[in-house]
C-alpha cells in the first residue's frame, strides 16, 4: 500500500511505498544474547572510565594530578585551539569549564564523537572581537526587541482594561 503524498519542499513531494511488514515480536535469547552482552559490557566500561576520570579529575584539581595521570598510564594531548561556534565534539563541555586562573588550568570531563571519556585542561581564553558593524546591528537588533516586548506589554494591558461598547451599527449588520 501507499502512503498519501509527503510535500517536503515547494516543488519536491514523496510517497512511501511498504513492501514487507513484520509484526513486532520478542526475539529469542539466543538470538541476542550476545548483543546484550556487548552492551552490558560497554554500559559498565563507560560507567567505570567516567568514575575514573572523576578521580582524576579530583587529584587534577588538588594540583597532584601529574603522578595519578602517569600511574593510570594517561597524558593529555596536544593543546587544541577551539571557538565557541566550532562544530568539535568537546566544545561546549570546554566552554562550560570556570575561566584558568594565572598559570593554573582549569579542569573538567567531557565526551568525545566515539563517547569516549575525556579529560580536559583548559590552558588559556582568548576574548574574542567583534566588529563594530555587528556590535551596532547587535545593538540594534536588541533595541528593536525590547520596544516589541514593551509594545506587546503595553497592547496586552490595554486589551485587558479596556471596556468595549458594541454600537447599534454592530446590531444591524447582524
């Protein structure tokens, strides 16, 4: 049987076609015994990686992280520079860590693409410059919307105590 037609854009539609239906069912366990073994397994191992790292993560901050970090076998990559608007995974875990104070980096945990269990060291923040044409359309941009709030209060409050008469115009045209 066919679907109805599916518009996606102005001038592109679908209509899905259903060759085979199978009725939900459980599977039998051996079936998928292994599966859910495998998951069991990598449901444990990343509970166990993020419990480690949390320790870590503690004896990072205690300033004695550097002979946890060689006894567990681990070391920090290379330094990375990454922008607020960049599409890598451990962006916004690293824009979430407190500012490094002087010579001292600031730590956290994170997860990369794979979900692997990371840890991280924020070095160093660059503040970032904005033109002035986009600070004054930012500007603008805001000024606009705080007068289409106040607009929208002060319509809002108007309706609610305003009286309306209905005239004998109104009546007739009924």
């Amino acid at each position: 049987s066919n679907s109805d037609i599916i518009t996606v854009d102005g001038d592109r539609a679908f209509v899905l076609r259903i060759s085979e239906h199978k009725p939900e069912a459980v599977k039998p366990l051996a079936d998928v015994k292994a599966q859910v073994s495998d998951i069991v397994k990598h449901t444990k191992a990343e509970q166990q990686a993020k419990l480690d790292a949390d320790k870590l993560l503690t004896t990072l901050k205690e300033g004695k992280g550097d002979e946890a970090m060689k006894a567990a076998g681990l070391s920090f990559g290379a330094p990375q520079t990454l922008s607020r608007t960049g599409q890598e995974a451990l962006s916004q875990s690293v824009f979430a860590l407190p500012l490094p104070q002087a010579g001292k980096p600031s730590y956290g945990v994170g997860s990369d693409l794979q979900g692997n269990v990371v840890l991280l060291a924020l070095d160093e923040v660059k503040a970032g410059t904005m033109p002035e044409e986009q600070k004054k359309a930012m500007i603008q941009g805001i000024t606009q919307n705080n007068a289409q709030i106040a607009f929208e209060a002060l319509m809002s409050n108007l309706r609610k105590a305003a009286k309306i008469k209905l005239g004998d115009i109104i009546d007739q045209q009924q």
